[in-house]
C-alpha cells in the first residue's frame, strides 16, 4: 500500500477544552488512485489529510508513505517531504495577488529538480490565455485552476486537496473535478479529496467516511463514475 495509516490519533486542548479529534484512524490508499474523504465539518476528515500532509503532528499512531514513515520526522525531514512529495490545493485559493498567474506558478517551479512543464501545465488546465493576468481579473474557477497548476508545477506523486471546490458554483466545480480526474490519469498522481459533498465519491477509485473522528466507512469503489456524469455536485 502506498499510503498507510495505523490507529492515528490527535486531540487538541486541555482540562475542559480538550477535544479527541482523531480516534484511532487506520486505513490505506494505493498509489496513482483518487480517493475521497468525506464527513461533515469538526469530523476529524481536514486534521487527518493535514497529519498525511505533514501539516499536523499526530498524537499517536504511524503513517508511512511510499515505505517511509512519516511521523516522528524531524522538522527538516518533514520540509523535505512535503517538498518531494506533495501538492497542496485549498478551499481558498492562496494565490499572491501581485503575481500573474504564470509568476503564481513559478513561486513553486524550483521546488523539484523534476518539475513539470508550467506552459503544458496551463494548457492542460485551460489557462493559457490568462498567464498574463492578475488574480483580481479571474473569476473563482480561474483562480482555482492556477492554484491547482502551482501545486502540480513542482510534479508532486500526491495532491492533497481540502474542499478544492468549496468556494465555487455547480458548474464551476464540476469542471475543477474534471481537471482534477484528468490529471489522475495524465500523471498517475495520487489525489486525496476532503470534501463534504456527497456527489463527489461516485467518481474516485476509493472512499473514506469519517464521523466524530473515526471511519465509519471505507471502500473501494470498482466503477468510478466519470466526473462529467456527476449530477448535483
């Protein structure tokens, strides 16, 4: 299994404050497989992407990635891991308001000695025309695209996603899916999807429920529904 996860845990506070977030969570995903995380907010589903994305420190509990375990990294190893390993896409786009769209993507470019070419990254995402824009003349699904071709640039093996269409209409969101499905298949990338949206697990290879910090689910689905078909996303 690429990713493994072993009886991961994470609280926060103390006394009366203190929240059991993650309790006791194991599963596993298989490399180049888009795999979503469902579960309604305060779930526990954004805590343990970001304790897989080296974000959060766990309490408790083993994850390895690739056949390394990750908890426990020092903080150089982990800058390291995130650096190698992952991209990053977020609900809210993150984009540096005095760059272009192609100066957005470069920020992360020399990050990998194995990067991605930025001019294909755009024209695979539809982007080209915009390069030379500014993230105030975009409209959302824009700006999520250039986001999305920041996190892929530095050609990460996993794109790890929380709510990447949380902030976008219907329509919008649905293309951002088949962006996100079409860069599955092109890169073999291995994609974690956080998200809240019911719709969204008909289109990935496996599918993890979480529920006040534990799986209540976890399955694969053999007949992933292209991202087209998807109806009420």
């Amino acid at each position: 299994m690429y990713i493994e996860v072993k009886d991961l845990k994470k609280a926060y506070g103390t006394g009366e404050n203190h929240t059991q977030v993650l309790k006791g969570i194991s599963t596993g995903i298989e490399k180049g497989n888009m795999c979503v995380i469902q579960g309604t907010s305060g779930s526990g589903k954004s805590t343990f992407l970001n304790c897989i994305g080296g974000l959060e420190t766990a309490d408790s509990g083993i994850i390895n990635v690739d056949g390394v375990e990750i908890t426990g990294l020092k903080k150089d190893k982990l800058s390291e891991y995130r650096r190698e390993k992952l991209g990053f896409i977020f609900q809210f786009y993150n984009l540096v308001p005095d760059l272009t769209v192609m100066e957005n993507i470069q920020v992360c470019e020399y990050l990998s000695k194995d990067r991605l070419d930025a001019e294909e990254l755009l024209d695979v995402l539809g982007m080209s025309a915009h390069k030379n824009k500014f993230p105030a003349q975009l409209s959302g699904g824009q700006q999520q695209r250039c986001a999305i071709a920041r996190a892929l640039v530095k050609n990460p093996e996993i794109l790890l996603c929380d709510e990447p269409t949380g902030a976008l209409d219907s329509k919008t969101s649905k293309e951002i899916l088949v962006l996100l499905e079409k860069i599955n298949k092109k890169y073999n990338t291995t994609i974690l999807l956080v998200t809240h949206n019911n719709a969204i697990k008909d289109m990935v290879h496996r599918v993890i429920v979480i529920k006040d910090g534990c799986i209540i689910k976890d399955y694969k689905n053999d007949a992933p529904v292209p991202a087209e078909q998807l109806e009420d996303v």
